[in-house]
C-alpha cells in the first residue's frame, strides 16, 4: 500500500465506483498480497519472530479489516488523519498494543 500514499483519497473513491472492473483486479492483488502476508507471518512463528501463541487467521482480520479503512476518505478528513499517519498508528498498535 506504500504507493499508493501518493494518490489522492478521491481519486481512490472514483476509481472504486467508476471502474468496479479494475477495482475487482485490485481486490484480486490486495488478496494475492494477503496470501503472502498469511506465509510470512507463519514463517515468523516458525522462526521465533512472532510469537507462538498469535492467531495468524486473527492478524490477517485485523489487518484486512483495518487497512482499507485507510482509504476511505470520510474517515480521514472525519479524524484529521492522512494515510502515512494512519498507516503508522495501526503498526503502533499491533506491534505495541494499547495497553500502557
């Protein structure tokens, strides 16, 4: 999602309601990119990166359900929030939790 930073939110909601083919193709990539995600995240349990006792399945919803809020312009001019800066608040909490 990294590139896409550079586009405009609305250009990202016209292109979803104006072209449903092509953003069927990115929902395609999108879970392409999931699948590798779901490898890598399995990969770093087998390896002792992640801990052992983290649902995979549970992080792939959080994430899946979390990150397309990133685009969605209501929320972002709703909570004064651009995607870089939503981007790093959803890394801060999966890594570090919201418990102080």
């Amino acid at each position: 999602f990294h590139h896409m930073n550079r586009i405009p939110i609305n250009l990202i909601q016209e292109i979803r309601y104006l072209f449903p083919n092509e953003w069927a193709n990115i929902n395609n990539l999108r879970e392409f990119k999931t699948n590798l995600i779901h490898e890598l995240i399995d990969e770093g349990i087998k390896e002792n990166y992640i801990k052992q006792d983290v649902s995979t399945d549970i992080i792939l919803l959080i994430l899946s359900n979390t990150l397309p809020a990133i685009f969605d312009y209501d929320f972002l001019s709703n909570n004064k929030f651009n995607i870089n800066q939503s981007i790093d608040e959803i890394i801060k909490i999966i890594f570090y939790g919201i418990v102080s």
